[in-house]
C-alpha cells in the first residue's frame, strides 16, 4: 500500500482514472492519497551528552614527578594538573644562560673598544719589530761586503737576506696590529656580536618555554576528566596525560532528521530530556552541520532522504547542568522550540 500511495501522490488522478473507477474506488484512493502524502513531521532528535574535551599533552619522554589533582576535581585556567621531570630542560637553559652571558660581554668589549694596555702593547711589539729590522739591515750589509771582499761565501749573504726579509714582514705585522687596535672595532664585527647576541637569547626563550611546558596546566577551567598515568610513569611526546572537560555547560549532540533540518537554527531553544535527571532543561542549539551525516541528499530519492540526519549541538542552560557526565543519553523536543536571537 505504501508504494502504492507514494505513485499515486506523484500522477494525476484526475486525468487517466476519474471516469473509470467506481465511488468506492475513488473513496480509497483519496484516503491513501492524505495518508501517504502527508507524512507527521518527527517530534525528537535523539543524542549524547558532551563536554568540550581538552586534551593535555606531555612535551618531554621524561618521568611524571607530582599529579596535583585528581580525577572528577575542577580546576581553573591555569592550576597545576601535573609536573614532569625538567632537570635536563633546566640543566639546558643554564647552558643558554651562560651563553647570552658570553656573547653579551663579547658585544661590550667590541662597542668599547680596544683598552689602552693593548694599544700600548701593540706598540711595544712595533718597536721591537723595527729594531730586529735594523739589526738585520746591518748584518746584510756586513755579510754583502765581506763577499765583495772574498771573505765571506755566497750562502752567507743569502741567510742574511732572507733575515731581512723575515724582519721586514714582522715589523708591517706588528704595524697592522696596532692600527687596526687605533681604529677600533669595524660595523661587521658589531653586526656579528649583535647577531649572536639575539640567537643566544632566542634559544634562551624557546628553552623557558619547554621548561614551563613540562609543569602541565589546565588551558582553560572545567574538570578533570581522566589521568591516563601514574605517578613515576614515562609518557611517549605527544601522549595525553590528562583530559578536562571544559566549557561554560555541557551540550547534546543530537542527530536531527531530515524532514526537522528546516525548523532548527543557531539561537533557537528546545527543550531538553536527560535519561535519569528528573527534570528537563533548556538547549539553544550553538550549531547545525551543513553536511548530512549519512549518504549525500542529491543521491537520494525522495522518500531515502527522510533517512538523513544532521549533526546538532544545543547548550544546556541552568546551574544544574554544570552536574551532569558526559555519555549520558538526551532526546530534544523539535516541538517545543523558540524563536532565534
């Protein structure tokens, strides 16, 4: 019959089969036609209880030292749930510490300048440079005129030159070293100094925040959901070792049907049936998904289509709410809706 009634909503009854049915025909064709054309709409989306759930993870494969709160305990923004061993992470930032130190002090010296002992030092050294070259200049004088004479051998004159030489090249040396102590220090060495100063105290800063990362705490207030470990147990990087369920209430994710999607809308309210809680509660839908949550609609016929669903969620308002677990099942009344901010 339902079949049946679902051809006869869709041709025209008045065109092939009006003059050729008797009354009685014509009587229960019209009773099928307003019994399966008009369907009753549905009056209940069925659903779970939820909480935002945040998931906090451990930065560090290093022990749990300390758990600061317990399972079904609420916290605030910000409170300790748990600490993880830091003494490498904190071993660590002082080795950077020290480093920003280093370069910092290095930087100073460079924007100071050369200190007055030095450059007096330096020309010492040129002093001494330019005596060795005139002792030199005069062996090599002695040694080329003991040759001009056949007193002296060929070999003798050369080790003199090669003294000169090696006397001349110290003394411009020594020279260099005091002018570049007389001009100071260069932009590029300044740049440089700079430069390492800045990398030191990024490191220094990426260090601190690993070291605050291992003290876990809430990222936003609600209650403590679940401690996946103990108390001395190592967590892999990345593993949740711990779980809040936050948010200002819980909220039922409901499964609209189909044929409902047009009468619900972000603000509107419905009322709300926890399984065990004696009385109802108010829900304002936060969301409807635009997606179906089973095959698209556009590969449906239209009596398959009225097999869809859509993904809601409704806060539930009132103090009491704040009480209830995740999990619990929650039907929504579609009929008792109000009207959208």
């Amino acid at each position: 019959i339902g079949d049946w009634s679902s051809d006869v909503c869709s041709s025209d009854l008045s065109s092939e089969r009006g003059g050729a049915m008797l009354p009685w025909v014509g009587i229960l064709l019209i009773a099928l036609f307003v019994t399966g054309c008009h369907r009753d709409l549905p009056t209940q989306a069925l659903g779970v209880l939820e909480w935002d759930r945040i998931e906090l993870v451990a930065t560090a494969a290093e022990p749990i030292v300390a758990v600061a709160v317990s399972e079904g305990q609420r916290v605030e923004q910000g409170a300790l749930v748990l600490q993880i061993d830091d003494r490498k992470a904190v071993a660590e930032l002082e080795r950077l510490q020290g480093a920003l130190g280093e370069s910092g002090a290095r930087l100073a010296e460079l924007v100071r300048g050369p200190r007055q002992e030095e450059i007096d030092q330096a020309r010492a050294v040129v002093v001494g440079t330019e005596s060795v070259l005139w002792e030199a200049q005069v062996s090599r004088q002695r040694s080329q005129s003991l040759v001009g004479r056949k007193l002296a051998s060929q070999a003798e004159l050369d080790r003199a030159d090669t003294q000169l030489q090696t006397a001349r090249s110290d003394r411009d040396a020594a020279r260099q070293a005091l002018d570049r102590l007389l001009n100071g220090t260069t932009r590029e060495e300044l740049d440089q100094a700079r430069a390492r100063v800045e990398q030191n105290r990024a490191a220094l800063a990426r260090q601190q925040l690993l070291v605050d990362e291992l003290a876990v705490r809430a990222s936003r207030a609600g209650r403590i959901d679940s401690l996946p470990y103990k108390l001395g147990e190592r967590p892999p990087v990345g593993a949740a070792v711990a779980v809040v369920l936050a948010g200002p209430a819980p909220f039922a994710r409901v499964y609209v049907p189909e044929p409902a999607r047009v009468r619900v809308a972000p603000g509107q309210e419905f009322t709300v049936t926890v399984d065990g809680w004696p009385d109802a509660f108010t829900g304002r839908v936060r969301k409807v998904s635009s997606d179906a949550a089973f095959t698209p609609y556009f590969a449906l016929s239209e009596r398959d289509r009225a097999r869809l669903s859509y993904v809601a969620e409704l806060w539930l308002q009132g103090e009491a709410a704040l009480d209830l677990p995740a999990g619990v099942p929650v039907q929504v009344d579609l009929g008792s809706g109000a009207g959208v901010d």
